[in-house]
C-alpha cells in the first residue's frame, strides 16, 4: 500500500502546521487556472520582533549543510502555503519550477547543493509530481539575513 504525502513528511520528521499570513503587502500563493504561483519562502522569518529559522550567508558564515537544512525548511512552508491553498496536498498534479535563491558569499558556487535540500523534501514527499526544473542562484543577501529564498509553480486539480 502506498504511503500518504503525510505519511511521507512524517517519515522525514516534517508535520504541517499551517501557515502564518505575512504582514507585508503581497499573497503568499496565487491561484489562476490550474497553477499555482507562490511567493519567496525564507528560511529565516521575524515574528513577534525576533528573526526565527536558519540565516547566514553560505561560504562565509554557515556550511552547506546547514544551508541545506534551510532549503528543506523552505520545502516545508510551500507545503504549508499548498495545504493551506488547496486544502488537500493530493490535488499537486506537479511540481513544475522551482526557483532557489542563494544568500552566498564571496566564491561561493554549491548553490545546487544547497537547494537539493528543497528538492530532496519535495520529491520524497510528491514522488513523481514533486519532480521538477529548477534554477539555483547566488545572491549577495535576502531579508532578515535568511540563508535561503525559494519559489515555485505548481499545477494542481
């Protein structure tokens, strides 16, 4: 019998717990049709006036594999926004592009590396519809100092 999306993020240790709406001025997820558009997802968020999640610049403050933990971090609040969109994770026909943002410093060049983490989570848990393009780039900072920023499309029913 096949195991449940939920059954697959718990074997990982991932539990959705919902998603909490920005304050700031845009959505998180936009439906049209049958895709959804999400937002940047940080690994690193300010709630209640203190910065939570993973930061740091990749090569100069924190390893790859702490930067991989953020990717998959990211891969948990797109599932969350999706849970949160959809109402059911079973309605995700596919994963069709994953965009990761790598906050990196000087002569850094594991971006893919790091993003493997978002991608590991997703296919592990959506199996054939989690597979998907992607691009990895390297930038100079994102918000609250996060490690990582990602965002996707998605086609749903």
């Amino acid at each position: 019998m096949s195991k449940t999306i939920t059954e697959r993020l718990a074997a990982m240790g991932i539990v959705l717990d919902g998603y909490r709406e920005p304050i700031s001025r845009y959505k998180p997820v936009i439906r049209t049709g049958n895709l959804l558009y999400f937002s940047g997802q940080l690994s690193a968020m300010e709630y209640d006036g203190a910065i939570c999640g993973i930061t740091g610049q990749l090569g100069s403050q924190i390893g790859v594999e702490q930067g991989y933990d953020a990717a998959r971090s990211c891969a948990t609040g797109l599932l969350n926004r999706a849970y949160t969109a959809l109402g059911d994770l079973n309605r995700i026909r596919q994963l069709v592009r994953l965009t990761g943002y790598i906050n990196s410093g000087p002569g850094f060049t594991e971006q893919h590396l790091v993003l493997n983490g978002c991608s590991d989570v997703l296919i592990a848990a959506l199996g054939e519809a989690g597979t998907h393009t992607r691009l990895a780039i390297g930038i100079g900072g994102l918000s609250f100092n996060a490690s990582v920023e990602v965002d996707c499309i998605m086609e749903v029913a």
